[in-house]
C-alpha cells in the first residue's frame, strides 16, 4: 500500500477529527510504553510478544501517517525529511 492509501484507509477508521501535537504525543508515548513492556519482559529474561511487538511497531506506523496529516503536514514529506536526516545522523558516524 501506498502511504496515500494507508491514509484513506486511516480516515475511513477515524474519520476527520484531528488530533492536536499534545494528543499525538500522548498517543505516541502510549505506543512506545507498550513497546517497552516488551522490551523489558526481554530483558528480564522472557521472551517478547512478537505479535504484540509487531501490532505496535504496526500501529507506530499507521498511526504517525494520519498524525502528519492531522497537523497539517504531507506524510510523504515527513518521511522524506526522516530519511535525509537518519542518511546525514549515520554519514557522520562512519
């Protein structure tokens, strides 16, 4: 799918209410404290839900597409700048 379609898909779920940067980062750090859970039952020594693992990288993902476009910004260019800044952060550690 296209990120263009995943966004369409994304409205047709949520519909067109948008969310504002402080909802979006409460909805962002909920993702990221389920990945941490799974994180740590790793680290203390039991083995990751990779289906849990998996729906929420999944909903990282599908989630911060419609967030760009909540706040008015085109997810395709936010990728874009994503992908210049992690090539420029890595070029200048090796």
């Amino acid at each position: 799918m296209t990120i263009d379609e995943l966004l369409k898909d994304a409205r047709n779920i949520w519909g067109d209410d948008l969310m504002q940067l402080p909802h979006v980062a409460i909805a962002a750090e909920v993702i990221a404290g389920d990945l941490c859970r799974q994180a740590r039952s790793h680290i203390e020594n039991s083995p990751a839900n990779d289906a849990e693992v998996k729906k929420e990288l999944g909903n990282l993902i599908f989630s911060a597409i419609r967030w760009c476009d909540d706040l008015g910004y085109d997810p395709n260019e936010c990728i874009t700048l994503a992908r210049q800044a992690q090539t420029a952060y890595q070029s200048k550690r090796t």
